[in-house]
C-alpha cells in the first residue's frame, strides 16, 4: 500500500502560525497534524504502507526532513514531490505519479478522522465522507441502494447531497488513477479553472469501477485556528491512554486536569493546567490558568488566565488576555 498526501497549500486560513510553520506540521496533542494522519490511515489500511509522498510547496530542507523522519517511523520509505503551481487536486496528486501504482491511498494533510471502518478492497475504491450542513463547501457524493456511488460533486450551489468527502481516498490501481489523472491535464478539463481528483473518478465510474462510501465517526478538521484548537481537544479525549501524565512530575503548586500533553523539558510553577491543553518541549509557565489551548515550544508565560487559544513557539507573553491567537516568537506583556 502507497501512500500520497498532497499538503502544498499555503495555510493562509491558519495565520500567523503558518508564516513559520507548513499547516500540516502544526501540532495537536504533541505530535503534527500529517504524524496523526498518517497513524491513523496505517491504522485502517491493516497491513504496512511502504512508500508515503509528500507534495509539497518549496518548504525548505529542515521541514521536507521532518516529512521524512515522520514516513520512517511507520516503517515507510517517504519520498518528497514539488507541486509549484496551485493547480487543483487532480494536479497535485499527479505530481507523484512515481508512487502511482498498485494500491493507493490519497489523504490531504488538513483532516483527522476518528472511525472503526475496515477498508473493503473488493471495490475499486472507497471514499471517505461525513454529513455536514453545508455541502456547497465541499464535494459531494451521491449513492445508490446496493450502496455504490452514483456521482460526485464539486461544491454543489443546489443541493444534491449532504454526504461530503473529507479528504480520503483509497484507489485499488493506483496505475488507472494516474491514466485519468493525465487524461484531464492532457484535455484542459478544469472544474472552477482547476484539475480537480472528483472529474477523474467520474470518469473512472462511468468506466465501470465501482466506488463506495466510508463513513467515519468524526471529522477533524484543521482549517483555522479555532478548528485546531478543538481537533487538539478531540485527540486528548480520544487517545487519552496515551497522554497519561505521571503524579510526581510537578509540585504541589500545579493543578493538572487531564487529558492533556506536556512535553519533555516544560517548567510548571503555581498553575492550573487542562483540560485539553497541549504544551511543547522546554516551554516554562508560571502563575498561569489554561484550559483547551495548544502552546508551542520554547514558550514563556506568565500570569495567564486563557482558554480556547492558539500559542506559537518561542512567545513570551504576560498579561491576561482571556482567548487569543498568536504566532511563532511574538512578545507581549
């Protein structure tokens, strides 16, 4: 199983955190968005993925490392791809034609899912979709009685359906994928001035493959920093056996209601920390009241009373501001 997940988007929607930091290597719980993504899948797919491409913008060597380091530590052989122009998902997925072969799992790097849903390789593909109440922000899906998909919309301006695709695709030949893939750049055909991936699987229906629906339990999404601050939540209370913090790690002088993750290295001083709050490495706290935040690494705060916010790294920030969001080594007092 190959695994390829498109993440060259610029994160506008997520700034200032990402001036500094790629979008899908923000972190949520300790780890990056793409790390729990890519756990997740390996987790569904039951059995190894051996290759994972990254396509990527041009990030620069420290963070296409980290992509690396993160594929080798679920036993994959990571590979980087370039996509330099915003093109659409058709375009971008194709930029790693390279690893384009047998089966194939195409997952973009903005969404974590929580699901008991066992993938069915007897189709030729599965796409994984949620309801959602506004279905003209997202493509679409459409199925029959015998539960195989009819069509697929791109951000329908009726309504057809209320069944979105979250970003998730598993393909049974991946080689079919690339041919449709080309086929749409080699003919212009664009749908809102893009190459889009839902024009190449209706034509791969109207083909005759067979596609079906995969429903999770829970969409995660990361598009803003709101949203992050609440997928940081979700992860904490899903996976909350694995941030179990032990009792004689800080003094008397910390409250700590789990879930939550703290690193290596962070410095806790008369605080009353979580739930659902998540701190990086070396990061030091004092007199501070935080509950469902995310702060970074090599942050200093002092006399904080926040909730519902997103700190970057290397801040120092002392005040009371009740909810913010702030970027990578800003100062404030």
């Amino acid at each position: 199983m190959n695994l390829i997940i498109p993440m060259a988007g610029m994160g506008k929607r997520m700034r200032p955190h990402t001036l500094t930091t790629p979008k899908p290597l923000l972190k949520v719980a300790g780890k990056s968005i793409v790390h729990w993504l890519i756990e997740d899948i390996a987790a569904v797919c039951g059995e190894p993925i051996e290759e994972i491409g990254f396509v990527v913008g041009r990030f620069g060597s420290e963070t296409e490392q980290e992509l690396l380091q993160i594929a080798k530590s679920v036993g994959a052989q990571g590979h980087i791809f370039y996509q330099d122009t915003a093109e659409g998902t058709g375009h971008a997925i194709l930029c790693a034609r390279e690893i384009l072969k047998g089966e194939v799992i195409v997952a973009f790097a903005d969404t974590l899912f929580r699901t008991e849903f066992n993938l069915d390789k007897t189709k030729d593909g599965v796409i994984w979709v949620q309801k959602v109440d506004n279905p003209s922000s997202f493509g679409v899906v459409k199925y029959n009685e015998e539960g195989i998909i009819t069509d697929f919309i791109e951000k329908p301006q009726t309504f057809v359906s209320d069944l979105a695709i979250i970003g998730i695709y598993y393909f049974k030949s991946g080689e079919t994928l690339e041919s449709e893939l080309q086929y749409l750049i080699d003919n212009d055909i664009k749908d809102k001035g893009e190459y889009q991936l839902t024009n190449a699987m209706e034509n791969m229906k109207n083909k005759g493959m067979l596609f079906t629906p995969g429903a999770v339990e829970e969409w995660l999404d990361c598009g803003n920093y709101n949203a992050t601050v609440y997928t940081n939540q979700r992860v904490l209370a899903n996976k909350k056996d694995q941030f179990i913090l032990a009792k004689d790690r800080f003094d008397d002088s910390v409250i700590i209601t789990e879930p939550c993750f703290i690193a290596e290295g962070v410095e806790l001083k008369n605080c009353e920390i979580g739930p659902f709050v998540s701190i990086g490495n070396n990061s030091k706290l004092k007199n501070c009241v935080i509950s469902n935040t995310i702060i970074g690494e090599e942050t200093q705060l002092t006399r904080l009373n926040c909730e519902n916010s997103m700190i970057g790294n290397h801040v120092c920030l002392e005040g009371n501001p009740k909810e913010f969001s702030i970027g990578d080594y800003a100062s404030m007092k």
